[in-house]
C-alpha cells in the first residue's frame, strides 16, 4: 500500500509540506454518451517514451514538463522510461506498460464493447514536477486541445 | 509529485470539456489537488493499476475509475477501489 508514511522520510517532510497546488475545473464535464459509444484516451505521468523521441530531461529544475504522444498503433513492449523519481518501484511498469499506460486493456474493452473506441493518441509526461507554472499554462492545455481535436470523450490519468 | 502533475493536468482537461477520471496511489496528496473524480487504489507507487501482467485486475481498476465519470461533479469525488471483487469477499470464510 502506499501512504505518506510509507515514503523515505525525507520525501515525508518534502511532500506533507508542499505547497501543491489546485487548478480550477469546475463547473466541471460529464459523459455525454454512454460509455459503450465513448472514445477514450490515457494520459500517464510515467514518462514513457518511444524510441525515437527524445527522453525527458531529468535535469531541468522544477521538473520537465514536456509531454510525448503515444499512438495507439505503438508496440508498448518498445516504449522506454526516464523518470527522474526514485520514490516508486520501476520494475513494473517496466515489465508491463500496461499497468501505466493500459492501452492492451482499452483495446480488448472496445473489442468486447464495453467502451466505444480508442483515441489515436494517448500522453505521456514524466510526474516529477515541482514547479508546474508551465505545465499548467502550456503543456496541459495543449494536451487538452489535442484530446479535442481527436474527439475524446473521456480520458483516464494514471500516476506512478 | 506525479500526484499533483496528473491532478493538474486532469483538472485542465476537464475545464476544457472532457470528462476525466484518475487513479491515485497516494490518497493525502490528491485531496490537496483535488481534482473531479479519482480512485483510490491501496496498491505501492509505481503500480497504478495494480500488477503488471493482470490484465483482470488491470481491467477491473479501469472500469471502475470509468464508473465515476457520469457523476455530476463537484464537489471532487475520491473513491475507494475495492481490492477484492465481492464474489471473493463472499466466499472468504
């Protein structure tokens, strides 16, 4: 299980006094359709990437808030991780994508019906971001834009 | 930090307009980014979606973080996965 507590002591007493910040999303969106006609897309903080974009940039201070489009037409099995954190266990998204970034699953339920479709792209951003100034103005709201364009109905985040 | 990244980001897609729902392995943290709708699931960080190569139990983390989604929000919801499916539970003893 993972709890605050849990966590090395030093990331205990950064975290518990972070000042995290909150972004306003109210009024907020609802599913328009039902889940079976609704075209859904992942976006993960695990910093998967393919191997032929660049890897995030472990040294930016504040965190790099770039982000990497993930097709769904990618071989999982080939995507890469460069994550700066070392407060969490690697080994399993490194043996499985899919357990970040569970595009396999999303496929078999939009086969079986259960969701409608998946979008075509998917996102990846590496979580370890202290100052999310640019994130929040930049990086996000173009991810956003991309998941309108693509007519997503529904997105599932996943950290790690 | 990647709990306040995905909150942040979450937060914005939904004020674009999308429905969105996240999981969350560290429950503190996403209250104090409190985005729409999260699911708590009581596994280690690093393992969102509870165990690489499970595709049941994988599937079953994403369909109930799914069910979430047609709620009307606020305020922001965080629910509990529950680890064991009730069939389980029912033949526990």
């Amino acid at each position: 299980m993972a709890q605050l507590s849990d966590l090395k002591l030093a990331y205990q007493v950064f975290m518990k006094a972070f000042p995290y910040r909150r972004v306003d999303w109210r009024p907020g969106a609802r599913l328009s359709k039902r889940l079976r006609e609704a075209c859904v897309a992942v976006v993960t903080t695990a910093a998967f990437f393919k191997p032929d974009q660049p890897p995030f940039d472990t040294s930016i201070r504040g965190g790099d808030y770039s982000y990497r489009v993930i097709p769904l037409v990618t071989d999982l099995s080939t995507l890469r991780i460069a994550h700066r954190s070392d407060a969490f266990d690697m080994c399993g998204i490194a043996s499985d994508k899919n357990l970040a970034l569970p595009l396999d699953r999303l496929k078999s339920l939009a086969e079986e019906g259960v969701i409608g479709s998946v979008a075509p792209r998917h996102f990846s951003f590496m979580g370890s971001i202290a100052a999310p100034g640019r994130l929040i103005a930049n990086t996000a709201p173009e991810v956003a834009r991309m998941l309108l364009e693509d007519a997503v109905d529904a997105v599932l985040l996943t950290p790690v | 930090m990647c709990h306040q990244s995905v909150g942040l980001i979450q937060s914005i897609i939904e004020k674009a307009g999308i429905p969105t729902a996240s999981v969350t392995l560290l429950r503190e943290i996403t209250e104090r980014v409190a985005p729409p709708r999260a699911l708590f699931v009581d596994f280690p960080l690093g393992y969102p979606l509870g165990a690489p190569n499970d595709a049941a139990l994988q599937t079953r983390i994403i369909l109930s973080a799914f069910e979430m989604l047609a709620e009307s929000v606020p305020p922001a919801i965080i629910r509990d996965f529950e680890v064991l499916p009730p069939q389980d539970l029912s033949g526990a003893d």
